[in-house]
C-alpha cells in the first residue's frame, strides 16, 4: 500500500511536470517530467513514512545501558579501557604503588 501512494505521487509529479511545459521542446519536458517525479517521489515517500527507522529493538539481556556491563558498553569503549570491563584494569607497573612516580618525573 505504501509503494502505491509512492507511485501515484510519481505519477502525479510527472503529469503536472509534463503539462508545466507542453508548449516547449521535448528536453524541456523530459527535464520537468524527470523533476516532477523526483520530487512527486520524495513527497510520496514523506507522506507514506517509507525510509523510516524500525522501532528499537529490545534489549535481549537486563542489563541497562551505559552503565559499562552491557556488550555494547564494552564494545563502545574497548579502546579506552584496552579490553578490560570498566574498573577492573589492572594498575599499570608505572604508578607509586609499585614504586614508580605516578607518570610525574622525579
């Protein structure tokens, strides 16, 4: 049904692009049918909601997002974290618990 009215406004768009230029050359009126359909097409698709996103899709486990235990969290932020679920990469050898300066030089 919704390709239907798609293709009615198309049909339309040509038409009056065909009967804007009836008294001009056949490039003028491939030209006007040609804009006419595209634009008889765009409104036609507005008006069916043809391109329109699905609804989200549910989420399969409970866990809520943004709270970092989602795998989409982790995927979003693999690189910050280098692979580690959120608060449980381990220290780097680097800082003052092992003796190092904490990435401040000395």
């Amino acid at each position: 049904m919704r390709k239907l009215v798609v293709i009615g406004f198309v049909i339309a768009g040509l038409a009056i692009g065909l009967l804007s230029a009836l008294g001009e050359t056949w490039a003028v009126k491939v030209f006007m049918m040609v804009l006419g359909g595209l634009i008889g097409a765009t409104a036609g698709a507005a008006l069916s909601r043809i391109g329109l996103g699905s609804r989200a899709t549910p989420r399969r486990d409970g866990a809520l997002r943004g709270l970092g235990t989602s795998s989409e969290d982790l995927m979003d932020n693999y690189w910050r974290d280098e692979g580690h679920p959120q608060f449980m990469k381990p220290p780097s050898p680097d800082s003052k618990q092992f003796g190092g300066t904490g990435g401040m030089a000395d």
